[in-house]
C-alpha cells in the first residue's frame, strides 16, 4: 500500500473504537494529519486487516 492519502470515506460509524468504513482508531483518525508517510502506511495495513475482520472489505465510496 503505497498511497498515503486520507482513508476516510465518510462511514464514521464505529464497533469498538474502530471506524467501520476506513478501520483506523479514533485515535489513528485524530493524529492522521501529524503522522509522516511511513507511519500512515502502517496505519493504512493496520485499517485494512481491521476491515477484514470485521467483515467490512468492499466498502468504498463511489465516486
């Protein structure tokens, strides 16, 4: 996963502090903006294996 752009898709619903429509943590969400670009790869790999077990894959916004 090399793009570093914001995840968000505008499903801010969240399951146990996880946002059920990018995977990241509030806190993740919160800091996004401060992290360098490895530090939101690793939370972008992190988000994506957190979707998957939630059974959320697939849900991106339509552009």
């Amino acid at each position: 996963m090399s793009s570093t752009k914001d995840p968000c898709i505008s499903v801010c619903k969240f399951s146990d502090d996880i946002c059920q429509g990018c995977g990241r943590s509030k806190r993740e969400i919160r800091a996004w903006k401060k992290l360098d670009k490895d530090d939101k790869r690793t939370v972008l790999a992190e988000a994506a294996l957190r979707l998957i077990k939630l059974g959320a894959t697939g849900r991106r916004k339509k552009k």
